[in-house]
C-alpha cells in the first residue's frame, strides 16, 4: 500500500511549514509561536489558507505573523515508472 503523502507529493504538494505568531489571548502584549507542517501546493498554499480560516473562526488568540517554507520532495523528472520486477534469490 502507498502512503497518502508520497500520493500528494506526485499530485504536485510539497512539505509546507508555518511559523505562525500569534497574541497570547489573556496577555495581548505577548506573542507566541505555533508551528504547522502539512503537505499544500505552491504558491496559493490552499491547505495552509484553510487552516489560518479555520484559526480565525474557532481560536481566540489573534494572529500577528506568518513565515511560510516550501520544499517539493519529488518532482516529475526525479520519478519514473519501472514496467518490469527483477527478484533475486
């Protein structure tokens, strides 16, 4: 069985990083940092905007930042597809 992630990174989604920094609800004059790392495509990052919304409507602590990272694990020239199996013994 294939594992979800190597499916999405052949669909074209990389390993996406956040570095989200938001005010402490009770403490407004502090920040604090929350890190997301998910699989999303670049660069409108649809998987990310989702989440940030969702933050928006359900969490109390405003966001102040944030920092985004990319990096496509696989691309279409880097894997190809093999049309036999050899087994040794």
């Amino acid at each position: 069985m294939v594992s979800q992630d190597f499916i999405r990174q052949l669909e074209g989604y990389g390993l996406t990083t956040a570095k989200i920094l938001y005010r402490m609800p009770d403490h407004p004059g502090l920040l604090q940092t929350y890190i997301w790392q998910e699989y999303d495509l670049a660069p409108r990052f649809p998987v990310l905007r989702d989440f940030l919304r969702f933050w928006k409507r359900e969490l109390e602590g405003p966001l102040h930042s944030v920092t985004v990272a990319h990096a496509r694990l696989i691309g279409p020239t880097e894997f190809r597809a093999i049309e036999g199996e050899l087994t040794l013994h």
